[in-house]
C-alpha cells in the first residue's frame, strides 16, 4: 500500500505503538456488516478509518472477546512488520515533516 493511502498516518502510528499483546483494540459491534460501531484502545477512541484500515490490511485480527462480548483485536505478524517499518519511517523523519504528517495527515 502507498503511505498516502494510510489514514491519518501519525496518529495511525499511535496506535500502533500503543497495541500490545496486553492493550488489544477493543471492538465494540454494533451492525450487521462486521465492523463494530466503535473502537478503543488504552480507554481512548481510535477513529473508525484507522480501525477498518488495520482490519482490512490484515495488520490486526480478532483473538477472542471480553466478558462483555467486545472483541478483542491485537497486530498479526504482518501487523507487527507494518510498526516495526512506520517506527523506521518516523525515526528518519525531520521535524518540520513530522509536524506535516502530524497536522495533514
């Protein structure tokens, strides 16, 4: 996939960074299509685009649900190659381009 493709890249970056074998995604369902109503991770929102982006990229994948019946949705191993490769990319980014990819997407 291109990098203009990716929504919101910084902050799909995030949360990135903030899954964790520990911090699943939380999916909370809530239509008939499969894809849930909201999603959380860390007891923040993560925005609906990055969420169905990850999904349908295969970068993360349910592993089971919560007493509550949430799923609970954590990074594949392409998931994990797809971080180690955005944190490669943030790092040989200067400031004045982290400040763009941050406010433009």
């Amino acid at each position: 996939m291109l990098p203009d493709s990716i929504p919101q890249r910084a902050e799909t970056l995030q949360v990135l960074r903030l899954i964790s074998e520990f911090e699943p995604i939380l999916m909370l369902t809530g239509d008939d299509e499969g894809y849930g109503s909201r999603w959380t991770i860390a007891g923040q929102q993560v925005q609906p685009a990055i969420a169905r982006y990850l999904m349908e990229s295969g970068f993360i994948a349910e592993i089971g649900k919560t007493e509550f019946g949430a799923r609970k949705l954590a990074l594949t191993e392409t998931g994990s190659d797809f971080r180690t490769r955005g944190l490669n990319w943030w790092a040989n980014l200067g400031f004045l381009q982290k400040l763009k990819v941050t406010l433009f997407g």
